[in-house]
C-alpha cells in the first residue's frame, strides 16, 4: 500500500536559524584569525535582543557583537517594524573560557591522537532518489525557502514578504520506495500588512505562492521530479491566517533547535547533537559531516540504493566506540550491513583528527552551512574575508561543503569489486 512521508525546512529568517548563522559566523571569525580555536558557542535570540553563550578557547579576541549585527542585517532583518534590527538590538555576551577538563581530553601531545571532544553517536544518510543523494521532501522544503528569499530580496514578482518563513511537502511513496506525486505543500511566510481586509491579502498570498513561487521552484528541479508536481497537491498557504509579527519578536530563536531541518528531513536518523557554533574537536558536527560522507560515496558507487552510515564515541578517545551501517535491505554487493560496516570501518578514517584533515574543516566555512541544510549542496570554492578592529583584515581561500564530494567512489568500488 502506498504509504505518505513529510519533511520540513525553515527559512535564513526562522528565528532558531538566526541563532544557528550568529553561532557560526562567530565561529568562522574565530578560525579565520586562529585555526586552532576551540569553540562551542550558543545563540539565543528574541524582541530586540541577542544574548551570546558558550566556551572558547583561542589566541584570537573578536568583536562578537558587530558580527553578530551583520549576520541579523544580511538576512533582511533591517526594519524597525519587524521590532528586530541588527542596528538596534542589543546584544549581550556571556563567553567564556573552555574548561581545561574537557580540553585535556582533545588536546594531546600528536595531533593524530586528538580524543573524541564529547562521547555520543553521529549518523550519516544517504539514497539515491534525488542527484545530490538526499531525501525528495526535504530538497523540495529547502528549495521552496530559497526561492522564497531570493524573491524576497529582488522584492519586484512578491513586494511584502518579510524574513520568517517554514515549508512543508509531503509526497506518496509506492510499496517499493519509489516517489509518486507531491500530495501536499505548506509554505507559511511572514509578510507586510499590505491591506486592511485580512480575507483579500491573504488570498493575494496564496494565489502568488501558488502561482510566481512554485513554478520557479519546479523550474530548478530535474524532469522526473517536476512530474511529481499536479493539479491536486493540496496547498496551505499561511493555514493560521495572517502572520505580519514573526522573526524574533514573534518566537524566541536558539542554537541548534533545528537539527532534523539540518540534516535528512527525519529521513535516517539523529545522533542528537547540533552542529552550529561548534568547531570541529566536537564530534557532534564533524563526526555526522564524515558518516554523510562515507554514505553519498557507497550509494554514488553503487553499494546500496539507501544508506545509513552511525558511527560514535567516548569523550577524549581516538578511536570510535563503533560504526554501524543500515542499507535497509538496498544492498547490491551479496554482503550483510555487518560485513559493509567493516569495510566502511577500513576505507574511511573516523578518528577526529583524521576526519579535520581529510575534509578540511579548521577553516572558516561554516556559516554557509547555518541555513538550508549542512547536506545536499554543491561543494565549492571560494575566498572569503574576515576583518576585525583587533586583528586586521585576512582573505582565505575555502572549501565548501568537502563533504558533499564523490571523491572516494572510485575507492569503494575497488573495495567492493564493483
């Protein structure tokens, strides 16, 4: 029996999105100025105020609060009628210095024998029904906000949209996994109070989304995907009615309360553990960005059509405690997940300092990841600049998104015989 399955997305202006790019961007300044820097840094974000949290460790000082202004003023937050503005807020910060406790446990004698900065599990996913190997719902939520923004941002096709928005699609699957049609899309986004009657400008709303936003998201999918899309999808369009108060002021915003959106959309699974503000000792992010790794690259080379790759630790160890691999019965190789889990064990070095080096993350290129997802994008490279009072101005060239590369497919299949 066909069977229905939901994912979600949140948009750059989503208030926990505000506190994820804000934890970032400090981050990334932290690394730019002194790659060693040992950061956890939390965000919380409501009415006209911007509270910093957390613990560093770095030969490096910021002006934490002017970045975290230009992270609210890029994202559109600019308007004093929206009551968050990154010119008038205030924004407090209560870091402070890294416990040594935790520290002795990463920081060792080798680089190579770094320990796990925190124990848990990290899970990494991958299927083959889309071209960046990610779950369909969850692509098509992301891509909806995206062209969401850019519309907001040109402000000429849609005039009144406001930062703060969240898109939903639900699509049928048949009994062998296979997508069918796009059964339902939810997209509620903040907008001006452009007309006194609430009845009109609501339905102005929905007769846009459904006719200026929706093609030019279909416009940027392959084929076989627009086919999904038809004249039944049921649409709700601002369900709640109007939603002019949102952003900060609306709905309080925190670091790492978006996990699901930052991973498979509740495809696979979650270690649990979020991923912004914290530089790459944490396991939680780099951990999770290594199983995403080894998982596109087995499905790309044809190991399995669907793949989740787990993999954990203990605090201030180097080896992983295990690795686990689940091809929910995709296998193509006449091996059990068992036997495919020790060859992933062989091919793809877990330990922290190994996944650092093998993917490049003690550079500052982790703000791009704080909205629309930390996986499915396009691995690229590009110059960044960071300037600071303190520090005076640095220009790095960066990788983006290393593991979204299918660099080791070539390996597998040798692994494999495929």
């Amino acid at each position: 029996m066909a069977y229905l399955f939901t994912s979600e997305s949140v948009s750059e202006g989503h208030p926990d999105k505000i506190a994820d790019q804000i934890s970032d961007a400090l981050l990334d300044n932290f690394l730019a100025f002194d790659s060693e820097s040992k950061v956890a840094c939390e965000t919380l974000v409501t009415t006209g105020q911007v509270v910093l949290a957390g613990e560093v460790k770095s030969h490096t000082y910021l002006d934490v609060q002017q970045i975290a202004r230009d992270v609210i003023n890029k994202i559109g937050y600019t308007n004093g009628d929206y009551k968050f503005s990154g010119d008038s807020c205030g924004v407090i910060s209560l870091i402070h210095e890294q416990s040594k406790e935790i520290n002795q446990g990463v920081d060792r004698g080798s680089k190579e024998e770094q320990g796990a900065g925190d124990q848990g599990m990290m899970f990494g996913y991958a299927t083959k029904e889309t071209d960046n190997y990610m779950p369909l719902a969850l692509d098509i939520s992301h891509k909806i906000l995206q062209v969401l923004a850019d519309l907001r941002r040109v402000g000429d096709a849609i005039t009144y949209l406001r930062p703060d928005a969240k898109a939903q699609v639900t699509i049928e699957y048949s009994d062998d996994n296979v997508p069918q049609r796009i059964d339902t899309i939810v997209v509620s986004t903040q907008h001006d109070e452009f007309d006194k009657d609430d009845e009109l400008m609501l339905a102005k709303i929905k007769r846009d989304i459904i006719s200026i936003l929706i093609p030019r998201v279909k416009e940027q999918l392959p084929g076989n995907i627009q086919k999904l899309f038809n004249d039944t999808i049921k649409y709700h369009i601002n369900p709640t009615g109007k939603f002019v108060i949102g952003g900060p002021h609306g709905d309080t915003g925190l670091t790492g309360r978006k996990i699901i959106v930052d991973t498979y959309g509740g495809k696979g699974a979650h270690g649990g553990g979020a991923f912004s503000g914290k530089d790459p000792s944490k396991v939680d992010r780099s951990a999770a960005y290594a199983a995403r790794h080894a998982a596109k690259n087995l499905v790309a080379a044809g190991v399995a059509d669907e793949m989740l790759v787990q993999v954990s630790y203990a605090i201030g160890v180097v080896e992983p405690t295990s690795i686990f691999v689940d091809t929910y019965g995709s296998s193509k190789v006449g091996l059990s997940d068992g036997e495919i889990a020790k060859k992933v064990a062989q091919l793809f070095d877990m330990r922290p300092f190994a996944i650092e080096e093998r993917l490049k993350l003690r550079n500052p290129i982790y703000l791009e990841t704080a909205a629309y997802g930390h996986m499915g994008k396009e691995p690229i490279t590009k110059v960044k600049v960071f300037e600071s009072p303190y520090n005076g101005r640095v220009e790095k060239e960066v990788e983006l998104f290393t593991w979204e590369k299918l660099d080791a497919v070539d390996l597998v299949k040798q692994a494999f015989d495929l």
